[in-house]
C-alpha cells in the first residue's frame, strides 16, 4: 500500500529539513525535498507547503526533536535575528516591522506586509448586520468604512485601505461607484436597512426626532444647489443644507439635502413625506426644535397623519402664561410644569395648540448668566466703547444709544422658562413625558457632529449635485456603522478606532510561500471584540 508523509529532519547544519517521502509496501521509494528552515517562522512556512502536497488523509511522520511552531509574532524568538544573535537596525528603528519597506530574517524569510485585520472585520461585520450587504456594492463597502476609518478625499481612500491591508478599488472604480449610487438609489435601500435595524433594536417606530444642519464649500461660486444662507456659524461661503431624521438612540433613518438658502421650516415637511412614502408610516410622533415652528409645518404635519411636539418660542410666555403671572409673578417651583393653549395660524388656518412649559432653576441660573453679559454689552455700546453689532437690549434713537431696560426685565421675568408645542392630548402624554420626548432631541446633535467631526462631512469639495448627493449617502452609511458600534460598544467610534487599528497581523514570505502571522490581542481588546461578537446574535 502506497502512502506519502511529511518529514522533518534535522541536517548537519543545525537546520531542519522538510521533506514529502513516499513509501510502498513500507519501503521508501522517493523522498521530495520542499526545503531548509532556520527559524520557526520559515519551519511553518515549509510545513505547509508540504502538507498541501500531501493527498487527503496522510499525516506526517516525526524524525528527531524539533520545536514546534509557536503562535504569535512577539513569541517567535529569533525570525528577526541573525546568526550573531543580536538585530541590525538603523539609528532611530524599532525592532518592530520597519515601515514602507519588508524586513529580512534569519534564513531569507521577509515580512512582507501587515494588516488592521481585527479591526476590517469589526467594521465589515457591522456593515453586514445593519444589512447594507443588500446593495452587494463592494467599492461602495470600501469607501464607506474607509470613511470611518479616517475620513479623506474618495481620491486618498485607496491609502486608507491599503494602511489597513484590505483591496482598493481604483479610482476609475471609485467614481463608477459613486455614480452607481444615484442611479440605482443606494440611499432608499440604505434607508430601509436603518428602520428594520431600528426596528430590531428598539421596537416598531413610534417617536422619530428631526434636525438640520449647513454643510459648507470650500469655493466663493455659488450655484443653483451651493448657496449662501442663514449660517449658525455666520459662515459666508455657498453652503446647503443637510436635514437628518433619527430614533430615539440617534440612529439614523433618513437624511436629504437642499438648497443652502432653504429656510428651516421649509426642511421638515419633505423629509417626512419622503419616510411616509418610503415606509407607509403615518401613526408617529415627531420631535423638533422650535425652528422648525410654524403655523403651516404643524397643520401639515397634522394633515399627514402625524403627532408632534416641537419647542416653543419663550417670547410668547408672558401670553400663554398671563394667569400664573397675574396670581404668582415671577415666582417658580423648581421643575414646575405648566400648561396653555395658543391660537396658531390665521383665518381657515387657525388651529388652537396645547403649549407646556417647565421652570428649571439650573436653566434659570445659566439663562442669567446670558442676561448679564448681553447687558454688558449693551451699557458698553451706550457709552461709546463698542461698536454696535447685532447685541440685544441695545435700543437706537437715531444718534443716540441706551439700554433697553424694559426688555432686559421681561428676559430676566422668563428666565428658566423653556415651552413645547404639541397635538397630543393630556390623557395619551402627559406634560412630563411631552418633555422628556423633546429632550431626546440632543441624539440629533449628537450625530450631526459626527457627521462634520468624525465622518468629516465637510468642507465638501464636490460642485455636481449628483457627487454631492453620493457623498451625502456614503457620510449617512457611515454614521449609520458609526452608531451602530458605539451603541454596542459605549465607546466612541473614535476610541474604538484608536484601539483597535494597532492591532495588526504579519505575513512572512519565504520564497514562494507565505504565512500569516495573528496579532496577539490583549484582554481587554478580547472582551471587547466578545461584545460585539454577542451583539450580532
């Protein structure tokens, strides 16, 4: 009966020789010799090959002791060394692996290159459970948790793949990718994906919060997209704005775009028509801030099927709450809930609003504060030592300046005070939870500024409303992974990022063989990476 097996011998040399030998009858009629290692790293190397030449089911035979091979980079002790025993490295190297170039060991063998492995898994792992898979886009894949990864030009993403040892696309395939975005719709399928996931997670969509936000160019042009607008950060440059829409955790659920001088108010009302359309949703509450308040925003709202609570503006206090003023003055309870009603809108349009207002000391004091330094301010522009800007309290009469002290003690009269507007009746929620809904509007805030730190969403740099739409996309995938891995890990993406792109795995080439190297991965990295192991469960 014929058999072969692989064999190790050790020669005269102090190497160990790896050998496939073939027997008949128990005679051994051929002996292949695959090679001589020196160290353990070229010993697996050489055995693998072997094995791969053996047929299925053969083993190995032993000759002599030989060390086996140990499991980790750090615990192979002499792949780096030469036969004097010490390592050669250039002033200034680390014994580690030497940066943009391979570095040699002991009997030929190179490291040929090292992998962020640990880390790509993770993310390529989130993509698939949020069922992003579903576009079955691998260039879009790469450019999405390339940008989580560190957020740069589409251009410099084949760098960051390659620092993390993964396939780039190139950049003809990167801009097939990005036009495949807009013309397939990548956005709706995206979209769908984040409300099943959000579904999942935190159970049938019931409460969704809204905000928007500016993204600024880099350009003084502005064109029928690019315009300049209203600016939170007074801002000059062509800009457009970004409305988002989340659960109550700030996961993302839909995101669109619109021109930069598109007025707030104008923002809301498309964005929930298109998730109505999308989804067939109607039957929800919808959270926004008090920019969002007019008359006509929450007819339609109302007219679509929707519940809302969005915040009032505190200048109507005194209006809403004349009886309390009559009866108590300025006086409040610490956490005291109060509740109105309002006539908004005019003529046919004209609907009477349930308004809550809540006192706070801790806002009082911070909201004091604000009052002294506009006052500041203003007795500075009186007496001539600051220019006039847009200060408040400041009352002009033709040539001359003064403070306007009857508005600076209605302010100090509303200090505290903070209102919310809404069509859900007292008996379904109660004036406490109307406010604890709109408290979750900081989830918002929250993703926005990932999106424009983390993610880096701006300055854009694109000017064809297609790229900028496909870019816009690629930012709302990523804070949709983003998200996803700081809800499971509580850590912020940065942090995760941080810790777990160090950890990087070595292949070793030997001729024509290679061998991968794990990392070693601490304890704490373990149970991490346990935890988001549970979490696709």
């Amino acid at each position: 009966m014929a058999s072969r097996f692989v064999r190790k011998v050790r020669t005269a040399s102090g190497a160990v020789a790896v050998q496939v030998v073939s027997k008949t009858g128990g005679v051994v009629v051929g002996v292949e010799h695959v090679g001589s290692a020196h160290t353990d790293a070229e010993l697996a190397l050489l055995l693998r090959a072997a094995r791969e030449r053996l047929l299925p089911g053969q083993g190995e035979l032993e000759l002599g002791p030989v060390p086996e091979v140990l499991p980790g980079v750090d615990e192979v002790a002499d792949w780096t060394r030469p036969a004097s025993g010490r390592l050669e490295l250039e002033e200034g190297e680390s014994p580690r692996v030497r940066a943009g170039r391979p570095v040699s060991v002991a009997g030929g063998g190179k490291v040929v290159g090292t992998a962020s492995l640990t880390l790509w898994g993770v993310l390529a792992a989130a993509y698939e459970r949020l069922g992003f898979e579903v576009l079955g886009d691998e260039a879009f894949r790469s450019l999405v948790l390339a940008r989580v990864v560190e957020p740069t030009s589409k251009a410099d993403t084949a760098r960051v793949l390659a620092d993390i040892g993964v396939p780039a696309p190139s950049l003809r395939t990167i801009f097939r990718a990005l036009g495949r975005t807009i013309g397939r719709d990548y956005r709706d399928r995206l979209a769908r994906a984040c409300l099943a996931h959000s579904a999942r997670t935190s159970g049938p969509a019931a409460l969704v919060l809204y905000d928007c936000t500016t993204l600024y160019f880099e350009t003084d042009t502005e064109d029928d997209l690019r315009k300049v607008g209203m600016s939170k950060e007074r801002r000059v440059d062509p800009q457009v704005q970004v409305g988002l829409l989340v659960d109550p955790s700030g996961f993302p659920l839909e995101v669109h775009l619109f021109e930069g001088n598109t007025a707030e108010t104008k923002t809301l009302i498309p964005v929930l028509e298109a998730f109505q359309a999308r989804h067939g949703v109607t039957d929800m509450v919808v959270v926004a801030d008090a920019g969002m308040l007019s008359a006509g925003n929450l007819n339609a709202l109302e007219d679509a099927g929707f519940s809302f609570i969005v915040g009032s503006r505190i200048s109507k206090a005194p209006y809403d709450l004349a009886a309390h003023f009559e009866r108590h003055g300025d006086y409040f309870a610490d956490g005291q809930i109060l509740e109105s009603s309002r006539v908004m809108g005019t003529g046919t349009a004209a609907r009477t609003r349930r308004v809550v207002y809540q006192y706070s000391f801790k806002r009082y004091k911070r909201d004091n504060r604000s009052i002294n330094a506009m006052v500041e301010r203003a007795e500075k522009v009186a007496a001539g030592t600051r220019p006039v800007k847009k200060d408040r309290f400041v009352r002009i009469n033709g040539a001359d300046k003064d403070v306007n002290w009857a508005l600076v003690e209605r302010a100090r009269q509303l200090a505290g005070l903070k209102g919310y507007v809404s069509n859900i009746a007292p008996d379904v929620m109660s004036g406490a939870q109307v406010i604890s809904a709109y408290h979750d509007l900081w989830h918002v805030e929250k993703s926005f500024r990932m999106a424009k730190s983390d993610l880096r969403a701006r300055p854009m740099f694109h000017h064809q409303k297609d790229s900028i739409e496909a870019h816009l996309t690629i930012v709302f995938a990523a804070l949709a992974v983003s998200r996803y891995l700081q809800d499971v890990t509580g850590l912020s993406i940065k942090k995760l990022i941080n810790t777990l792109r160090p950890i990087r795995s070595a292949t070793i080439a030997l001729g024509d063989h290679r061998l991968t190297l794990e990392p070693e991965i601490p304890p704490e990295v373990k149970e991490l990476l346990d935890t988001i192991a549970k979490s696709g469960h």
